[in-house]
C-alpha cells in the first residue's frame, strides 16, 4: 500500500450505516501517525488491493497476535455489495497462511453487519466468540471469526 493508496482510502465515503467506517481526514492520520498513515505501520500490515486494470480496489491488514493473524478489509464503496467481498476475503486470507502458516487467522465484524458476517461465512469463518469492544466510532458488540476453510485462487492481487 502506498502513501497515495492511503490518500484514497480517507476519501472512500460509505453510505449509511456503513458510514462509521470512514476513515479521518489524511492528514489528521498524518498528524496522528494513525494506522496506515504512518509508514512502519503501513509497510509492515497494510496491503493495497487492486483489480485488473490496476486501480485500488481495497485494502488488507494483517494484525500479527500471538498466535493469530487478524484480518482487516476495506473495499472501495462503489465495489460494495457487488460480489467481490468473498475473493477479498480470500485473498487476504491466502497472504496471511502465506506470511505466518502456523498462526490462526481471524477477523472482528461488528455484530448489526449482517452483510460482512454473510461474505465471511461464505469465505469459511465461523463465528467463536462475542464480546464488546471500543472501536473509532465507540463501544461496539462484535463477533471474532476464525476461518475454517482452505485458500481459493482468485483474479484479484495485493502489493
């Protein structure tokens, strides 16, 4: 993921309720050297997703736990709800067996997102856990899902 990725990224504007997942403003990411706006961070778990024609598509975040890998997905919002979500989800899920073989994947979804929980589950997370926790936009009840499948190819790719 670039510097320009990033940029891009703070100016994806979702509808609502997807909305809370709007990332600040860059420069307020800058300031704050918040997440993928401070480069180490951005080097060591951020992954631009992009399509064919290789405009970006999305992101990956790959979160090193303990013993676990934790996925975080954004996808661009004209791209929402148009199919993509599994091969995403695939894909960052191919890269982190890739990165740490041993590690357990999982990911957190808000539990009102009945959208992603359905994309997950057809990508082969299952839900373990429920509990609360605060996020950007306050306390949120969010599932942890661990996959349960085997890595699919795919026509899309991260850099």
């Amino acid at each position: 993921m670039t510097e320009e990725d990033g940029r891009q990224v703070c100016g994806w504007l979702y509808p609502e309720p997807y909305d809370r997942y709007r990332w600040p403003a860059w420069e307020q990411m800058v300031r704050q050297r918040k997440e993928f706006a401070d480069p180490d961070i951005r080097k060591a778990q951020y992954l631009a997703v992009r399509d064919e024609r290789g405009e970006l598509a999305g992101y990956v975040q790959l979160f090193a736990l303990d013993r676990a890998i934790r996925l975080g997905l954004g996808l661009r919002p004209d791209l929402c709800d148009r199919g993509y979500g599994k091969e995403v989800t695939l894909l960052a899920v191919r890269e982190a067996a890739k990165r740490r073989p041993w590690a357990e994947i999982d990911l957190e979804v808000e539990t009102w997102n009945r959208r992603a929980i359905r994309v997950y589950e057809k990508a082969g997370f299952r839900a373990q856990d429920e509990y609360e926790r605060q996020a950007g936009h306050g306390a949120v009840r969010v599932l942890c899902m661990v996959w349960q499948g085997e890595p699919e190819n795919s026509g899309v790719h991260v850099e």
